[in-house]
C-alpha cells in the first residue's frame, strides 16, 4: 500500500469516527429533557423574531391615538355611553394596551375602573352593585381593568365564592348586560389570551425588574400554578356569557405591540363615531401690563435643579 493511500484512509477513518460520534451527540440531545428556561427561552426567541419594530409601532399607535381622540370628541358630543372591559390571562398586555388608549383622552370624560377586592359590606351587598355606581353617565367612556367577571374567573378558581354563587352569576350576568344594552350603554369585551411560555417569559421578567415587580402578586403566581383550572374557568365563562347582544371577542397578545394596535383598531370599528368639528381657536392677546412687579426670584422655594 502506497504512503498516500494510507493517509487518505486514515482520513476517511477519522471522519467516519467524527461523523458517529456527532450523530450520538445529536441522539443524546434529543433525548435530553427541554427544562422550563430553555422553553422560556425560545419562548423569547419567537416573539423577539415576529416583533413590530418601535418606530413601526409608534407611527401606527400615533394614527390610532388621533382617531381615539375623535371617537371620545363624539362620544362627548352625542351623550353616548361606552363601556369597555378587559379580561385575561395575568401578564397577557391589558394594562399596556388601557394605558395607550387612555394617554391621548381627557380624563374628564374617560375613566378606568380598577376596583379592589370588595370590603366586608361590598360582600353583602347585590354582586353588581359596586360595578353599578362606576358606569358612565352621558358623554362618557369607562374602562374597566377586571370587571364583574372576577367572579367567574378568580373567585371561581380560588374558591372565594359558592358554587350557588359562581352559577348565579353565570345566569345573572348576560341578563345584567342586557339590561344596559336596552338602557343605551355601548359595552364591548375583550379576553386577552397569552401562551404558557410567555406567559412565564413576563412573569420572570417581572421578577428580575424592580419597578415592574408590583405587577406580580401572590394571586398571580397562584394562579399561574393552577393555570388549568383557569382554562376551564374560561371556557365556561365563554360559553355562557357571549351572547349575540354582548359578545367576547379574543385578542392574541404573545405580540404585545401588536395586540395593542389590533385591540385598539378594532374598538374604534365598534363605537360608530364620527369626526366632529369645532370652530377654530385663537390665542386672544395678553392683558396689558401697567407696570405689575412680580416678587424676587430669591424669595420663592425653588426645587434644586438637578439636571
């Protein structure tokens, strides 16, 4: 056998070896077990690769927020009322996308109802009933941030209502809302849904961020532990109470930038307003100045100029 085939064999040999031992590595790789941080981690990778690009977003948000000032210029106008109610998933973008609808309105006239767990007399009390005094009046638009589903979500997973109590809302509740149809109140409901592994992707993140931190209570972490029981909840909430007078109507927000143009697109195709037109304003002239001395600057309590 010559030198040179020798070597040449000697090399097929190595790459036959090389070549085993990568498909036993490859083999072994997938028998290994994906943990939870390797999931929260492609979790990650999926949403940063379908992400809206900011500036995409801001232009978009931009347009949508003009058109959410007209629609409240209506709203004002006509003496409509508007109500407007997010649930969820926890972590699933409702507080992000109320606080970009609510940034460019008055808040006159547009408010958010986020109301606490009842008191001990709210307990006593008809179960609508705190909700009752939060709906608009005319010329307004509420937001409320959970609502009167609380029951047929939380309390019903958690265990803080009887089950006569959970079904007598089930029942209770699409008559309620007919009622407010039939009195001239606008309501539309949106579910925000969010994926296992984003879901857990926020939590972490909410963890690891101080300012963000109070976003994540013992209730919430609760609930992502029993995160089965609250799709069955769901299901049932769904199936009872989307009716054809108040239907649910779902957002997919594992895009959170997304979800907020949709929501926000969609409720504007909801409330049939229109662009009402004011008379243009002028700046009236300055009063004269007949010679008024203001005080020295010295002698007011100025905050340090730190920047």
């Amino acid at each position: 056998m010559s030198k040179k085939n020798a070597v040449g064999r000697g090399k097929t040999a190595k790459a036959a070896k090389a070549a085993a031992s990568n498909g036993a590595a490859r083999k072994g790789a997938r028998k290994r077990p994906v943990t939870a941080t390797a999931e929260v981690a492609r979790a990650s990778d999926r949403t940063a690769a379908t992400k809206m690009p900011a500036k995409e977003f801001e232009e978009e948000l931009a347009k949508l927020q003009l058109e959410l000032v007209k629609m409240l210029d209506w709203i004002r106008e006509s003496g409509s009322r508007v109500v407007v109610i997010f649930e969820g998933r926890d972590a699933a973008g409702k507080g992000g996308t109320i606080k970009r609808i609510v940034d460019p309105l008055n808040p006159r006239f547009c408010r958010v109802a986020a109301l606490p767990a009842p008191g001990e007399r709210e307990k006593t009390q008809w179960y609508f009933q705190r909700y009752v005094q939060h709906l608009p009046a005319g010329g307004e638009m509420v937001i409320f941030d959970r609502s009167w589903y609380n029951r047929a979500g939380v309390e019903r997973v958690m265990g803080f209502c009887t089950d006569q109590e959970y079904w007598e809302f089930i029942r209770s509740a699409p008559e309620f809302e007919r009622m407010l149809v039939r009195s001239g109140i606008q309501l539309v409901k949106y579910w925000f849904s969010v994926s296992d592994d984003e879901q857990e992707r926020r939590f972490k993140g909410r963890l690891e961020d101080r300012t963000r931190r109070w976003k994540l209570s013992p209730m919430d972490l609760e609930s992502r532990r029993r995160w089965l029981d609250y799709s069955k909840a769901k299901d049932v909430m769904m199936e009872k109470t989307s009716t054809p007078e108040c239907p649910w109507y779902e957002v997919e927000s594992d895009n959170k930038r997304k979800a907020r143009l949709n929501c926000i697109s969609h409720l504007l195709s909801m409330v049939p307003y229109k662009e009402v037109q004011y008379p243009r304003l002028k700046l009236p002239p300055r009063q004269k100045d007949p010679g008024y001395r203001r005080p020295p600057k010295d002698s007011l309590n100025w905050i340090p100029e730190r920047y």
